[in-house]
C-alpha cells in the first residue's frame, strides 16, 4: 500500500543519514568528521480513521496526523449500539 495521505498529498521524503567520528572542537577534541552518509526515508505520520465522506458513507481511510489536528476530516461517531444475544 502506498504511503500517500489522500487528503494533504503527504509522501515519503528523501534525506541522509550523516555519519561523524570524532570529539568537537568545543568540547576539546580537533573536530568531527563526516565519515559516511546513508540515504533513509521520512515517512508521514498515517492514522487509519473511520471518516464520513461528503455522500454520507462511512469509510475507514489512512490519513496524516496533522490532517485529524487541523479538522479537515470528519471522524465517524462511535458505535452505541450492542448486538443481540443468540
């Protein structure tokens, strides 16, 4: 499954993984050295919500977490009613 939020369009990003040796100067040593750089990926913070959707159906989608914080969506409401006994 794609790591892509549908609402905000939010993707994997690329960066580095910086590798350094040594002590800093501030602390006494000659300096750090950058001995290795790894690429790696941030991924978005993906929630699986239930969500009402604009026709009024009840849908259980992946979005960002800074997509439920802005209220950009409408959560379902919780289930209130029990099944009945056999």
């Amino acid at each position: 499954m794609a790591r892509i939020c549908p609402i905000s369009g939010k993707r994997p990003a690329k960066g580095s993984h910086i590798w350094r040796s040594g002590k800093a100067k501030k602390k006494g040593g000659i300096g750090t050295h950058v001995t290795a750089i790894t690429k790696r990926r941030f991924f978005p913070n993906l929630q699986n919500v239930r969500v009402v959707l604009p026709n009024g159906q009840v849908k259980r989608i992946r979005v960002a977490a800074s997509v439920i914080k802005k209220g950009q969506i409408t959560k379902a409401p919780k289930r209130t009613w029990t099944k009945k006994a056999a």
